[in-house]
C-alpha cells in the first residue's frame, strides 16, 4: 500500500495473520480494512474526521445501484450488480486508495489491484466469481458493469454535493468531471438535480 495514504487504524488483517484462521475469516479480516481507509482524493478538501472511508463509499454506491435499478425498473441481474459493487474496491485494501495525484499510471493502477483481487480471492473457494466480477468492472464493456461504474461516478457527484453542504465549500468542480463522463440519461437527469 502507498507509505503516505492515511488510514483511521491499521490492518485489523494484521491482528490474525498467521494465525491459522479459516480462509473466510481471513478473508473478511482483510476487507474489513476498507473501513479504516480514507478516500484519500477528498482528503485534498475535507478534514480527515468528516472524510469517508472506502466503506462508507462502497454502501453508498451499492444503495444507489439498488435503488436506481429498482426505482426505474433497469431489469439488471440484482445478484451480480450488488457483487459488482460491493466488490468494485476490493483491490484498495492492498493498494490503497489510489488518485490522480499519485502519479501512477491507469494501467499500473489496474495492474496492482488486479495483483491484490487476485491474491485476497484465490483460496477462497468460489473466489473466482468475485475476481471475475471484479474484472468485469474494471473493464466496463458490460451493461452492468457500465451501470456500476456510471452510479459510482455519481455517487462522488453526490458526496461532493453533500460536502458542500456540510462544510461550505464549493466542489461544483466535481459535478463538472462526473457531468463529462456520464453517458447514460438517466444518471445526467439525477446529477442535474444537486445543487451545489
């Protein structure tokens, strides 16, 4: 994980390993992480005790992929959208959190978190589903994962405007990225209704 991303606690994984567990246990240890680690890109504008964490992050996404697919009846495989975006992260709880501000190049970046899925999955009996999965979303050529991706970008457009909110501040930028990289006319509707 990059030395300079900043976390709440270390590694629950690190209590425990070694130690014989279950692969399942071992397993949920390691997520478990994402609940500790900051979404380092709104550390740049919020204080790290009103930041979220990639935790907090991942449940907003995965209620809005819900809720949207539910709400506007979108007929997607609900099982596998819920993976997708319970899982999209995953790769974070070796990498860290990685930005554009670190340097790191898109394909590097897919590269060390493809290494991390793989590696926190493989003994998993029935891991494979999630790297699969996993996979899927990061190459969005899918639908679904096309869906997922889409929400998650929305979802910061959504922070942002409740950060601006909360504090203050103008992140209207946000709302301009996110507007640029959404192609789906559903989502464009629902970003243009925040206020920032």
């Amino acid at each position: 994980m990059q030395e300079k991303m900043k976390v709440k606690n270390s590694n629950p994984y690190d209590l425990i390993e070694g130690k014989g567990l279950k692969i399942i246990l071992e397993v949920f240890y390691q997520i478990n992480f994402l609940k500790s680690l900051y979404r380092q890109g709104w550390l740049r504008h919020i204080d790290e005790k009103e930041c979220e964490s990639v935790a907090d992050h991942v449940f907003s996404v995965t209620i809005l992929v819900i809720l949207i697919n539910d709400v506007y009846d979108l007929g997607f495989d609900v099982s596998k959208i819920l993976i997708m975006s319970l899982f999209h992260e995953m790769g974070e709880i070796k990498t860290g959190d990685i930005t554009p501000f670190d340097g790191i190049s898109k394909e590097e970046k897919h590269r060390m978190e493809k290494a991390a899925v793989i590696d926190l999955f493989k003994d998993l009996p029935g891991g494979e589903k999630y790297i699969e999965i996993w996979e899927e979303f990061d190459q969005k050529e899918t639908v679904e994962a096309k869906f997922v991706h889409q929400v998650e970008k929305l979802e910061m457009a959504i922070q942002a405007d409740i950060y601006s909110g909360l504090h203050k501040k103008d992140l209207s930028e946000f709302n301009v990225y996110v507007e640029k990289l959404l192609s789906n006319n559903l989502l464009k509707e629902l970003l243009n209704e925040l206020e920032y």
